[in-house]
C-alpha cells in the first residue's frame, strides 16, 4: 500500500495522519463497571458527566500512551492535538503532553473542540443497565427497536447525531491540517463514530464493534492516495497499566 508523504497529503487535502486516542480509565468507568459486576442500579456518580476525571489507573495508562509518543520517531510525533473538552479527555492529553515534554521532544499545541465531546446520554446518563430497564422500561424496549444507532434518549444523542458533528469536525480538520500529524484526545463513542464515517461501515459492522475501544487505545489512519486509510484499530500494546475497556455506550463516562 502507498502511503503518502507530507506533501502528498497536503496535495490531497487530507491529515498526513490522525491518530485518535480514547482517554485513560476515568472514576466512571470503575464505578459503572464495579455497579454493572454487582447488578447495581446506583453507580454513586455525583458529577457531570463533562467534569468525571481519570482515576489513577486512568492517570498511569495516559503516561504509558505519552511515553509511546515520545519513543515515536520525529516524523511520528503529532503536530496538533485537538481534544474534547470533557475534563477525561484533558487530562489524557495534559499528561501525555508532559511526556513529550520529559522526553526533550516538542510539545504540539492543544485545542478543545467541543464537537468530539461523549455522546450525550440524556436521562440514561450515567445509568448501569439494570437501572435503565428498571426505571425506564419503555427506553429500553424503544433502544432495542431502534438500535443503537438511531436511537436517541429523551435529553441526549443518537450515535447518528455524534457522526454529524464528526463530519463537520474532519472538514475542518482536513481544510486546516492538510498534510500534517493531527492526534485526536476523546471517548469511545467518538473513536467508533470515526470509523463508522471514515471506513463506510454498515450499520451490522458498527454494532460489532460495541464495547471495544479500550481505555488509553489508539486507532490510527494514513493518508492513502487522498484519502485516510485505517492502520490501527484499538491498538493497547503500549500500555503497561492495564485496558479495562470501561462501560457500555450510552451510559456516558465513554
């Protein structure tokens, strides 16, 4: 397969290269996952979901995933960050940023974008599977109909809503940063809806992807003949603090 150079991806309108990681285990994710292993309804989550940070695993596995940017070779190495603005997500960057720091390599410049936030949960925010079925039977007969794909709760967003914003999110990204290394900092849903717009899935392969994005992860795409081409999907072999891959879609803190 061609890959193109820098200046052929600048030709072609499009990243020389977009790397996308999911953020680091956050207090959430252990708290959805420990109430889900327990058959829970109250996961104990008193944030907003924008505000839930990184625990201290998700802390480890987000300098795991920046000393894996500063063992890249230069050509490698981001040129732009751009990030969701949930605080997850921040902090991921933040420390990965401090490992190319310690490194001696060049710290790319950070922009929050709140077009790669989560996926908006509405009333199911934060809620384990049995306080959905519980409290909101009817959503969880409407969501099974639908599919998670069009479904939208009440307050919150369908995965179809997400890839509008991530359709908007990438022209801007290719008119702006053609040609350069461009890493995406965001959530589980964001990554999937990456792929469900840039690889043309069908509906039945997006849904066989529920569930795996691990925490700290990356999924990666080249610039190929004008176009990004997947390199990597989900890739944990940098991490050493574990990849728990943190809770289902829908419930937020993804």
């Amino acid at each position: 397969m061609h890959i193109a150079t820098t200046g052929d991806a600048a030709a072609s309108g499009v990243p020389a290269e977009l790397v996308v990681v999911r953020h680091g285990q956050s207090t959430g994710n252990a708290a959805l996952a420990a109430s889900e292993a327990a058959g829970s309804q109250d996961a104990g989550i008193t944030q907003r979901d924008p505000d839930i940070p990184l625990s201290a695993l998700g802390g480890e596995q987000a300098r795991d995933f920046g000393r894996w940017l500063a063992s890249l070779p230069a050509e490698r190495v981001p040129e732009i960050i751009e990030c969701s603005p949930y605080v997850r997500a921040q902090e991921t960057a933040r420390i990965a940023c401090e490992e190319l720091a310690r490194a001696g390599r060049a710290v790319p410049p950070l922009v929050l974008d709140e077009r790669l936030r989560d996926r908006e949960s509405g009333v199911l925010s934060k809620l384990t599977s049995v306080a959905v079925r519980t409290r909101f039977p009817d959503e969880a007969r409407r969501r099974a109909h639908l599919g998670e794909l069009y479904y939208r709760p009440p307050g919150g967003e369908s995965l179809t809503d997400v890839a509008l914003r991530l359709r908007s999110f990438l022209r801007d990204v290719c008119r702006e940063h053609a040609g350069r290394r461009v890493l995406v900092a965001a959530h589980d849903a964001v990554v999937i809806m990456f792929r469900f717009v840039l690889d043309n899935l069908t509906e039945a392969k997006l849904v066989r992807l529920y569930g795996s994005v691990a925490n700290a992860s990356v999924t990666r795409w080249v610039a190929d003949a004008g176009r990004l081409r997947l390199a990597e999907y989900s890739q944990t072999g940098h991490l050493r603090a574990g990849h728990p891959r943190g809770g289902h879609l829908g419930a937020g803190t993804g």
